[in-house]
C-alpha cells in the first residue's frame, strides 16, 4: 500500500514497520511510545521517546519499529513543505 499525504499519524505494535521513502526533511514524532528509526546505510541507531522528534537527514529507505512490547507506537509523521 502507497499512501501519499503530508501529515500522517501512524499506529504500530511490536512486530509491524512503517517503511519511508522520499523521506529527507520528514519530521518524525514520537507521539506514545518508543520508536527505533533506522536509515539505510546509516549506522546512527535513532530511538525517540514520547515527545521526541527527528528529522530525516537522507535520501535513503526510512524504517521505524516500536520498541517496547505491549506497548503501541503512535508516530506523527510531517512531510516536507507541509503547512
């Protein structure tokens, strides 16, 4: 599935990812929970928690899992040029 927005508010468990691409200057918000964000090529392990932001500094495959079991990650995701 290809879901093309903005602003997304993503809800993950323990064994599902979300997969960015295109993601340079997407800002990632840890909204509950704790994610891990990993970057292609990149070997920065990047962990937010509640209230933590990144912004994606790559042109490379984004991939965030949630890090703690029993516990569901809600991710604000805002694209680039987003108003």
């Amino acid at each position: 599935m290809r879901i093309d927005t903005h602003h997304a508010r993503l809800p993950l468990r323990i064994g599902e990812a979300a997969h960015l691409r295109d993601a340079r200057d997407t800002r990632l918000t840890s909204l509950r929970g704790i994610a891990w964000v990993t970057i292609d090529g990149d070997r920065r392990d990047i962990v937010l928690e509640p209230g933590d932001s990144f912004v994606v500094d790559s042109d490379a495959r984004v991939v965030v899992y949630p890090l703690r079991a029993g516990h569901a990650l809600e991710l604000a995701v805002d694209a680039a040029g987003a108003s």
